[in-house]
C-alpha cells in the first residue's frame, strides 16, 4: 500500500517513486491494470515507466505519462569508458578490437562493457591469457566477420549466376554459423556506400526490407536466402555495364 502524505516534513518525503523497467513486454492486459493503479494513487505516488519501444505501451498508458528520449551514447563516449576499463583490469586486446567492439556496441554502454567482460572473462581460465582480436570480439556478439559480409557482397555484385552466387552464401551461413538476419543489416551497411544509380538503390533497400520483413513475419530462411541473391543480382542488372564503385 502506498504512504499517505504526511502534512510536516518535505515534499520530497511524501511521494513513493516506483519505477518499472522494460515496460514494454508487459501484457496488454498488465498495462490496463497499471493504469488502473496509476490513478489510484497519483495523490501520492510517482511512476517512472522504462522502455525500449514506446509503440509497445498502451496509448491510455503513455497519455499519463510525459516521454523524456535518450538517444544512444556517442562512440567516443564510450570509447573513453572502454578504455579505462581496460587499463584498470589490465585487459590485453588489439586496438582494432577495440575499435570493433565501441562500433558493434551501437551506442549501448552496457553491451560494450558485457562484450569485454564475456571476452575478458574465457581467458582467465588458461596460464596465459590470449590477446582479445578483432574476430574475438565478432564471435562473442555473434555478429558476421566483415570479410565474411565483404566476400558475400564482391560474390553478388560480379557473380551473374544465381546458382553460384547462393552456393557461396549459403557455404557461409553454414561454415561460419550466419544468420541471414545479421547477413542482410551487414550487407545493407555496405551496399549504401556503393556509388550506384537511384534506381538500383531503391530496389536494393526495398528488396531487403522486404526479405527482413518476411524473415520477422516467419518466412523460411532458406527461401529468403534465395529472395537476397535475387533482389542484389537485380539491382545489378538495371546498371547494365555501368559497374559499381565504393563511395569514397
């Protein structure tokens, strides 16, 4: 049961402040009974409501609330974090793994930090601890090797043969353990730095979308893998001879 207000002390004092975090995988049914519990004891209660998604919460919920947005940390604030981390826990890692690790870390301190300690921590078992690389770190958050995503899109965009080109994913996913969901955020990122037409750009975003949708929706990865090679060799074919170039 929530305090009542007393009438002496400070203002402070006669509030409780209740704060529940990830909101957003509550039930719909949960969020109605919260609203119900929010207007019960507003006199002297305050809710702090955390989420990742704010399209997840009930709109009879959110017009309760005021939204204060906190974009995701800038890399050099992170950096200066991670960095500190390592001198104090005297952690050996290459500086392109580091490097690696404060890019993949998408403005979250917190997975930056759980990375390295998950690294950190499988060397200390051995008598001398390996230096953390670059594929140390990649391997950790399960994320595709960029040379993995680099041959994959050199495959697509010289490769004319559908059959050849999806070989060769497909020999990827299995020997290095890929998921074509990580495959098509990596191979998007790269795409949009190649000097191409506009029209090849947007059937390659709109392709990839596409196959990213039905991936969330359930749709067999297999067939998607198939749907990927396509929408690239496509996007390939509307450029006739005019070839790709990195943007520099």
């Amino acid at each position: 049961m929530a305090p009542q207000p007393t009438s002496g002390g400070s203002s402070l004092a006669s509030y409780k402040l209740i704060i529940l975090d990830e909101a957003d995988a509550m039930t719909a049914t949960a969020q109605m009974a919260l609203r119900r519990i929010m207007e019960k004891y507003t006199a002297n209660t305050r809710f702090c409501i955390i989420a990742n998604y704010t399209h997840k919460l009930s709109p009879a919920l959110l017009s309760r609330c005021t939204r204060f947005r906190f974009s995701p940390l800038k890399e050099q604030d992170i950096r200066s974090l991670v960095d500190l981390v390592i001198e104090k826990e005297e952690v050996k890692i290459q500086p392109e793994a580091v490097d690696s690790l404060v890019k993949l870390s998408k403005g979250d301190m917190r997975r930056a930090l759980n990375v390295l300690q998950a690294c950190h921590a499988s060397n200390q078992p051995r008598p001398e601890p390996e230096l953390i690389t670059n594929g140390t770190i990649y391997d950790c958050i399960a994320a595709p090797h960029p040379a993995d995503i680099q041959e994959i899109m050199t495959t697509l965009l010289a490769t004319s043969d559908v059959t050849s080109c999806l070989s060769t994913v497909n020999t990827l996913k299995s020997n290095k353990g890929l998921a074509l969901a990580d495959i098509l955020a990596a191979l998007g990122e790269q795409l949009q730095q190649l000097e191409v037409p506009a029209q090849t750009r947007i059937t390659w975003l709109e392709g990839l979308a596409e196959i990213e949708f039905r991936l969330a929706g359930g749709g067999s990865e297999a067939i998607q893998t198939g749907g990927l090679v396509g929408v690239v060799r496509n996007g390939c074919e509307l450029m006739g001879d005019k070839g790709v170039s990195m943007a520099s």
